[in-house]
C-alpha cells in the first residue's frame, strides 16, 4: 500500500511534521525494536507433519511492555504484523496505558484445521516466541481469529514453563482471570466516542441517525449502547448484507437474533439492502465497523453521512479521507474510536497483576474515564492547531512517547 493511500504512516508522517520532531527521532520512533519470525512445525490428526510460520513484532516499549494481539490469517505477513504492531504503540499511547505496541500472527488459514490441530499450532508457536515475552515484557491478546481458547492455551504453555502466570496473555475466558466487561468493551468505547463527538460536533445524539457495517462483536454493542443512549440505528449490515429502517430498528431484538445465529440473515425487520447501498444512506453517524479499506476510491463519493466514526482498523483509505476533508466529513480515527478493547485488556492484566477482580461496573465507569479524556485532549489539539482528528490523535500519541523516549535518552 503507498503511504498516501496507507492513513497510518501518512498520518505519522503528517503528525512528526506538526510536532517538529526532528527526522532522526521520528525515524527512530518509527522503526520496530525487534522482530521475531519463527517455524511453527505441528502435528496433523493423521500424524503428517505441518510447517507454518509465524511472527511477533515488537514496535516500541518506551512507556510499557510490549501490547498487542495474534492473529491467524492466510494474509498475515512480516509487513502486515510489522504495521499492525505500530499501531499499538501510538494507540496505547494516546489512551495513556502504560504499554507500548507489539502484534503477533501466523500465515495460516485457520479453517483448514481441527481444534486439536490448532492448539498443538498455538502451543508451538508460543513456546517459539516464549524467549521474547513476559509479564512485564510482551503481553499478547486475541486478534482475527484466535479467541479466549486460545488464550488459554497460551496461558498454560507459558505456565508450564515459568509458573502460572495468567497475567501473560489478556482476552481469556472469566475462569482464567479475564475481565468483566472485555466482550463489550471496543463496542462500548466506540459508543462513547460516538456520544463525545455528537456533543462537540452539535449533533442531537437523542433521535440521531446511525449507520454501522459490521455486526460482529465490535459493531453489535457500539449499536447496543447507541440505542441505549437513545440514537436511532437506521441500517445494519454483516457480510450477508443490510438491514435499513427509516425509523430505527429494533436493536434489543436485533442483537438477540445476531447473538444467536452469528448472523442479522433472517431478522423479520428492516428492508434489505446491499453494502454498498448502506453507505451511501443518509445519516449523522456512519460507523464502519467490519473490514479495512471499505471506504474506498470507489465508493467515496457517494457517502452522505456527516461524521464518520472508525470503529474497524483502517476502514477509510487515505487518498479517501482526503476527499472527505475536503467535503468537510469528519472521521474520528481508529485509533481513539476503537481502543476500548486494549483498555479493557489493560484492565485485565492490572487484575491479574493484582490478583484482585473488579466488578463489571468499575472496570465500564473506568474504561469510560479512558475514553472520555483522551477524546478531549485529541479535541483540544485538533481545535489548537486546526488539524482533522487523525492528525490530532497520532500527534497526542507520539509527543507521549517521544517525551518518555527523551527522558530514557537523556
Ligand atoms: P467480528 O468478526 O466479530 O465481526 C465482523 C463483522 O463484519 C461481522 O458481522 C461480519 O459479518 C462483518 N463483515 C465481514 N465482511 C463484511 C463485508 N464485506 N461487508 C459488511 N460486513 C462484513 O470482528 P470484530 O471483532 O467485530 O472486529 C471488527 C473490526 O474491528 C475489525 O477491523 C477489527 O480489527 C476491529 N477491532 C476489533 C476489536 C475487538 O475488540 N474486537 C478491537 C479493535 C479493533
């Protein structure tokens, strides 16, 4: 992807200009501290071996431990992993976690295996990448289709190592020490970053109209809290298409229907409607909550929404988001739009640490807290220097590590 279609580095390359920092330490900052590719051999059911390879990349730990999911995907590269894992040094940053940015994955296609393959995969490969990971040193979570199995697979690969150790991985299932509210959480923040922005932006958020593709995890509970605090959803989608209703739908029914079948197919209400047809509907709030690059060259034009609030990573092209500068469509980036997740998983491994579980209304009234300030100060730069919020995001972000990096340097 060039730069200027990538809005990660174009907006860190926008970001470092703005804050003056000079090329040398934003190249420093840029690059990864370490990279780890490693062979991954397992076991079929048959007894033939398999080899796959897999990856952690270790961005930055100036503030933290390394922070960052694995993924399993046929699509998973160095580049890829490479990428994903600065992300999360500027992420965790802008919501001030005490972390810094790593990912993980395999190229792999999951599906093409059993459970038992995989967790003989899973076990493998984090034995491989165990020389690199620790407590306070590398902390890996869920991502693209690994889940909390797997994480507890992990957990127990790494504890028979060094000890039980349930602090190693976050995003494991409630027996093990995950938290409260995790499954919620990036919906959750979304929803928040959504009530935030319609203050700012003077949108009635009571009776405003909302668009979100995506009906997974993330775009179900962003629509759950924004029915709660009185929004009206007018269209949904999932990859079996879209659902639209001019005057909201039933989101309570929806999520249940969602909940059970893993699909919003064959819900009775709403007209039927393509992807495509959803973007362009009329709204306040559109919410691309499903895959990267959906708004695109292609279908830029035709959106007619007045803010866009990423809660998938990348859902917006950069040469897009330039367009829509231009027509004055506001995009508040993934990077603050959806870290509830990171924040809740933060949460997890302070519980952990601590040894100590909080109820599911301390850790929601504190990833509130989260989001609510860093949306403010992202606000606050975005108002100062008349840069979009992406802009102001990456530039809250770098100038905390680059304060923490300086004062490690000396
Ligand atoms: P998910 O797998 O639970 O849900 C994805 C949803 O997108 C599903 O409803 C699926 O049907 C839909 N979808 C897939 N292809 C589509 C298409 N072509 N058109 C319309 N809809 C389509 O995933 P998720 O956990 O909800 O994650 C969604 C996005 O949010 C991803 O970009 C992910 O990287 C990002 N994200 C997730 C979290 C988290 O905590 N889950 C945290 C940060 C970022």
């Amino acid at each position: 992807m060039s730069s200027s279609s990538n809005p990660t580095s174009s907006a860190y390359k926008k970001a470092v200009e703005k804050l003056g920092l000079k090329p040398n330490i934003a190249r420093a900052l840029e690059l990864p501290d370490r990279e780890l590719t490693v062979e991954v051999p397992f076991r079929k059911d048959n007894g033939e071996l398999e080899s796959v390879i897999g990856f952690r990349v270790q961005h930055n730990n100036t503030r933290g431990p390394f922070k960052g999911g694995i993924r399993y995907h046929q699509h998973v590269d160095i580049d890829e992993v490479r990428s994903l894992a600065t992300l999360m040094t500027w992420k965790t940053s802008l919501l001030d976690i005490p972390y810094g940015g790593g990912k993980g994955g395999i190229g792999v296609d999951p599906t093409k295996f059993s459970k038992t393959e995989l967790e003989r995969m899973s076990r493998r490969f984090f034995r491989a990448i165990d020389p690199v990971i620790g407590v306070n040193v590398d902390i890996p979570a869920p991502d693209v289709n690994t889940n909390a199995q797997v994480m507890s697979w992990f957990m127990d690969e790494y504890s028979q190592i060094h000890g039980y150790s349930p602090a190693i991985v976050t995003g494991k299932p409630l027996e093990l020490g995950g938290s409260e509210g995790r499954e919620a959480a990036t919906g959750k923040g979304t929803a928040v970053i959504t009530r935030e922005t319609s203050e700012k932006w003077g949108i009635d958020l009571k009776n405003c109209k909302v668009v979100i593709q995506g009906f997974g995890n993330v775009g179900s509970y962003a629509a759950k809290f924004l029915h709660e605090y009185g929004c009206k959803i007018i269209a949904v989608s999932d990859v079996s298409g879209g659902l639209f209703d001019p005057d909201g739908l039933d989101i309570p029914s929806l999520f249940d229907h969602n909940y059970q079948n893993r699909t919003i197919d064959g819900f009775d209400q709403g007209k039927k409607i393509t992807n495509e047809e959803l973007l362009a509907l009329e709204c306040d709030f559109l919410i691309p909550a499903a895959l990267g690059s959906a708004i695109n060259d292609s279908n830029v034009d035709s959106l007619k929404c007045k803010v866009i609030v990423e809660a998938a990573n990348g859902p917006v092209t950069g040469d897009a988001a330039n367009k829509l500068w231009e027509r004055k469509i506001a995009i508040i980036p993934d990077i603050l739009t959806n870290a509830g997740g990171v924040t809740v998983s933060y949460f997890e491994w302070v519980q952990n640490l601590q040894q100590f579980k909080w109820t599911e209304d301390e850790v929601n009234k504190k990833l509130e807290e989260k989001m609510v300030n860093a949306f403010d100060e992202v606000y606050t730069i975005k108002k100062e220097k008349s840069v979009p919020m992406r802009i102001a995001s990456f530039m809250v972000a770098i100038d905390r590590v680059h304060s923490a990096y300086h004062l490690r340097e000396g």
